[in-house]
C-alpha cells in the first residue's frame, strides 16, 4: 500500500509520526512511553509496570471499570491491547476509518485519565501472577530472560518476577504512573487516511493531560560471556536451546540488512545450512537464527528444540556452517536467493495499514530514527558477501556469548555442547 510519512512535534514535547494511507479504510494508532520493567523505581516491585499495563482500560475519569470503557471502545469492533518489555508500555489501537475521532479520544482518557484503585490492581496481581505462572510451562519462554541474565542484563526471569507481585502497592502503580506518562516521554504512530485531519489530530493531541517530564536514558549494562547454564525441567522431554552472541556497539541498518540475509542462508528454509541440513538428517524439527540491534550492543542468537541423542550432530552442523561462514565460504547464489526472498517478504509486508505502522513503530519508538520504506529495496540489493562475513566476524572477535538450555538431563550435557561452540572463537 502507497504510504508516505511525517514526523510531528508537538508542544508539549511529545512527538510522533503520522503515517497517511490514502483510501484506507483501517486507523491505527500506538502511544509508547519508556516505562517498561527497566523503569521501575526498585526490583523488588519488578511487576509495577506490568501490573499498570493490565490496569490501562480499568476505571477512568468517564468509565467506572474496565468492562464499561471494553463495551463502548469495541462497539464498533475496534480493537485496542496494551504491553510492557523490558523498556516500553505501549498502547495500541485499530478501527474503522468512521470512528477514528471516537477511538483517539478514548485512548485519551486511558492514557491520561486512569483511575487506579485496589480492587482493580488486586484482580490484576492474580491475572498477572496466572500468566506468568502460564509462561513457567514454555521452555522457550522461560530460557531468554535466563540467557539475558547470564550476559548481564539487570532483568529479572519469570520465577524472580512472580515472587515480586505482592510487594507492589497502589501508591507504587501512582508513581510509575506519574513519572513515567508525560509529554517528553511519549512517541507515536498514527496511520490511515490522515489527508484533511492531520490539523484536528495534532489539535487533540496537544491537549492531552499529561506533565511535560523528560525522555528517559536507556540504561547500559556491562556484558560478559557467562557459564553454560541449564534450566532443569524434569518434565522436558527434549533439550530447549538458546544461544546469544553479542558485540558492544548498534549494528548499522547495512549490517542488519547483511545479516538478516545471512540468517535466511543459516536457517530460513527447508534448504537452508543448517535447519536445513538438520531436517535432512532428522536431527531436529525446528532451528532459527535471529540478528537484532540495541542501543549499546547489537545480538545474534540460535535456538530450537533437540532430541538428546541428536543433539552432539546438531551442533556440529551449527559449528561447521558458522565457520564455513567466517571463512568466506557463501556464494553469489546463495546471496541472490536470499535478497530474493528478502525483496518478496517486503512487498508482503505493507499488505495493511497495521502492517505499515509496524515497519515504523519499532526502530522510530526505539531511538527516533525513521526507516525510508522506498529505500529498503535497494538496502536489500546492496548486500555483499563481504558485508555478510565482516559483520558475522564482529561476533566472534567480540567473543561474548553464553549457551543455555531447559533440560532434565545434568549439566555436562550442554557444557558438551558449549565447549564444541568454543573452536567458533578460538579460530576467530
């Protein structure tokens, strides 16, 4: 869908982008604040931020409890949810293109009209402590906030997180509140058919009730390499692994445009190097490979799920094809493949008004930065093998990195493993 993009200053500090789609029939809308897990005023109250995200559509200034503000927001069918990471809360919302004004204003008296009150944060501390108690049950789930930990983030696992709920009191909610919901801290995106409404948007944006406050740093962690480690499930009948690798600094959009091609050629089919390979020999069902950006260091992780008896082959083949990698071994073909597919998901990717949003939300919320959506194909036609070595060789020369897995077995099991991971580094 044919887009184009605009970014919004407001004054009261707050900014944005507007995201016109002629002809939409769709408005979406998201508001992030960095007010995530991070952003809590001590860990002992870890789930405050959490626990203030499931109370965002209780009761109001217009609306006595959450049931009340759900039937008048979904009337129409609009759909509207809320979540929490380890920086942002984010709300966001969907509607028909006729109730647009409607739904932002409701968003309004949400975001800066909450009534907090104990019988709604006790409903929700049990709500809470259900779903991360529901999350204990996903090996997957439960191993990267471990693997996170072990590299030095200042995170907390689920298990730590659930013994924190009952510490947070309505005046912890009020504060995080207070501190973190203001102008300077709040970015969005709002996209559909804007032509002729951008004045009367910007209009009832500006008049939000929120204090002016500051755009909050994003805290720097010193990581390290940590142990393998293993998560022991007596219920698992498998090995759930993950492996991150990290170099200290934000990769750049060539080089994540270069590595999301590598991963496609490491494990994005049925014919790739190493799921591939491994789904021949019936090693394992399922293997992925991911590169992602922060603010401060850039990750490349593994994962999957393996048969025990599987699982020394399949890590040769990840030790073998990564090598192969660092040693220049990938061909123009490989390469022209996978900026074939990568040319293909992008056209599929703006396929909605939700969609479109998507591509922006993310890096914009992140550090400010607007993506160029016309610029991605020729990003995409610009990989190099070269480019594909140089930025997987960061990883190794950086040599941090950890193996962690969910498993019943004893730890020398995945030690094994880790210790086969090692010739990646050592011939680095």
């Amino acid at each position: 869908m044919k887009h184009t993009t605009q970014e919004i200053r407001l004054k009261n500090g707050a900014r944005g982008l507007f995201v016109d789609v002629p002809g939409a029939t769709v408005m979406s809308f998201q508001f992030q604040f960095r007010a995530g897990n991070r952003y809590v005023k001590h860990k002992d109250i870890y789930e405050t931020a959490h626990l203030m995200e499931h109370m965002a559509f209780g009761a109001n200034a217009q609306f006595k409890s959450e049931h009340e503000y759900e039937a008048e927001f979904t009337k129409n069918g609009a759909y509207h949810n809320a979540f929490t990471s380890d920086l942002s809360m984010v709300y966001v919302a969907d509607c028909a293109d006729f109730e647009w004004d409607r739904i932002l204003r409701l968003q309004q008296v949400a975001i800066c009209q909450p009534r907090f009150n104990n019988q709604e944060l006790e409903a929700e501390k049990g709500n809470v402590r259900s779903e991360l108690t529901g999350y204990l049950n996903n090996h997957s789930r439960v191993l990267w906030p471990k693997i996170q930990q072990l590299l030095g983030e200042e995170i907390l696992t689920y298990w730590q997180r659930l013994q924190t709920i009952n510490n947070v009191s309505l005046k912890d909610i009020k504060e995080h509140y207070n501190r973190t919901h203001t102008a300077q801290n709040m970015r969005f995106v709002i996209a559909g058919k804007l032509h002729g409404r951008r004045k009367e948007i910007i209009r009832m944006l500006e008049a939000w009730e929120l204090e002016k406050g500051e755009r909050f740093d994003v805290p720097r962690d010193e990581l390290s390499s940590g142990n393998p480690t293993i998560i022991r499930r007596k219920e698992a009948s498998n090995i759930t692994f993950g492996l991150s690798l990290m170099v200290p600094r934000e990769l750049s959009d060539d080089e994540l445009e270069a590595m999301n091609c590598l991963d496609h050629i490491l494990t994005g089919t049925m014919h790739s190097r190493i799921y591939g390979a491994a789904r021949a020999k019936g090693l394992a069902y399922g293997i992925f490979s991911d590169t992602s950006a922060g603010f401060y260091d850039s990750s490349w992780d593994f994962g999957g799920q393996v048969n025990h008896d599987t699982a020394d082959r399949l890590f040769d083949i990840i030790v073998r094809e990564v090598q192969a990698v660092i040693g220049g071994k990938i061909t123009e073909k490989e390469l022209e493949a996978a900026k074939s597919y990568a040319l293909g998901r992008y056209q599929m990717g703006a396929q909605t008004v939700s969609q479109i949003s998507g591509f922006y939300t993310n890096r914009y919320f992140a550090d400010g930065v607007v993506k160029n959506y016309e610029k991605v194909p020729d990003a995409i036609r610009a990989v190099t093998c070269e480019r594909m070595i140089d930025t997987a060789k960061l990883f190794m020369d950086a040599n941090t990195w950890v193996l962690a897995a969910v498993t019943s077995e004893e730890k020398e099991e995945v030690v094994s493993l880790s210790e086969k991971l090692e010739q990646l580094f050592k011939e680095a």
